[in-house]
C-alpha cells in the first residue's frame, strides 16, 4: 500500500487533454477496476479464507489512488474543480469522497467533473462498499473463531480454517 501511495505520487499526470479524450480514458479505466474487483471478491467468495484478502485491500486502495489521479487529470481542464491544484489536493478530496465527508472546500464544478465524481460515489457504494464488506466479514469470522479456540492453521501459514468443515459450531 505504501509503495502504491508512493507511485501515485511519482506517476505524472497527463497534461490538458480533450474532454472527450479524458472521459474515453476514464470510462475504460472505471470498467476495468470495476471487472478486477469483482473478479477478486467472486474468488474469494469460491475459495473463501484459503485465498488471502490482501489483494482484495490492494485493489480497493488503488482504486482510491486511481479516482485521486483522475480528479487530478480532470482538474487541469479548465474551470473542472474549485481549489484542486496538487496530488494531494486530489487524494483529499477522493477520500474525503469516499468517506462521504465532502468539506465543500474542494469541488467539482465542471460538468465533466461533476460526471466523474458521480461515477466514483456510484462507484464506492457498489464496488468499494462490497469489498469492505468481504473484508469486515472475514475479520468477523477469524474473530469469532479465535474468541472459541477453533481454529487450526496450515503450514503454509495461510489463514486459519475452521476445524468442523461442516459449519456446525
């Protein structure tokens, strides 16, 4: 995750680009975020806890890493966002977005930006909303396992499965 935030930092933003252009890039982009998580939760859904969740959290954080750099593309069009200036003016307001805070300082003003945020707030409650679901659940369950003692672990040091393959508790 860190070196994710680090390459989204180091990554350039391309410069001006045509909106149609930008909204092409963004719409293929969006799709195949869309198609990789669902792919990694419909895997781990199947393989349950013998699969680990690391890359279902990696997806979500450059999912979120993403949404920052496009808004950061976005905003270099002319009058798309107000006091959208940085990388890190962008990832603020993405995950200021993602938590459903919206401060207000940092907006989309544009038509085309105001498009994309609607796709990334549809987005987060469909795509993102899943994935930490999965993940609260796993956590859920390894706890509550954990909490009655019955749980074994492979050699492997892959995560615990139950000892009663049944689900009988």
């Amino acid at each position: 995750m860190v070196l994710s935030t680090v390459g989204y930092f180091l990554v350039p933003v391309p410069g001006q680009m045509r909106e149609s252009s930008w909204a092409i890039l963004f719409s293929l982009s969006v799709a195949a975020l869309a198609i990789l998580i669902a792919l990694t939760i419909w895997r781990l859904i199947r393989a349950g806890e013998n699969v680990r969740i690391r890359a279902l959290v990696l997806l979500l954080v450059l999912t979120v890493l993403y949404f920052a750099w496009a808004d950061d593309s976005v905003a270099r069009l002319p009058g798309q966002f107000v006091d959208l200036h940085t990388k890190t003016d962008a990832l603020y307001f993405t995950i200021s977005t993602v938590a459903t805070v919206g401060f207000g300082d940092v907006h989309a003003a544009g038509q085309l930006a105001r498009a994309a945020v609607t796709v990334q707030i549809v987005f987060n409650l469909v795509f993102l909303g899943a994935g930490v679901a999965m993940i609260t659940g796993f956590v859920r369950e390894r706890a509550q396992r954990h909490r009655s003692g019955g749980s074994r672990h492979h050699e492997d040091g892959a995560s615990p499965v139950p000892d009663d393959r049944d689900g009988a508790r």
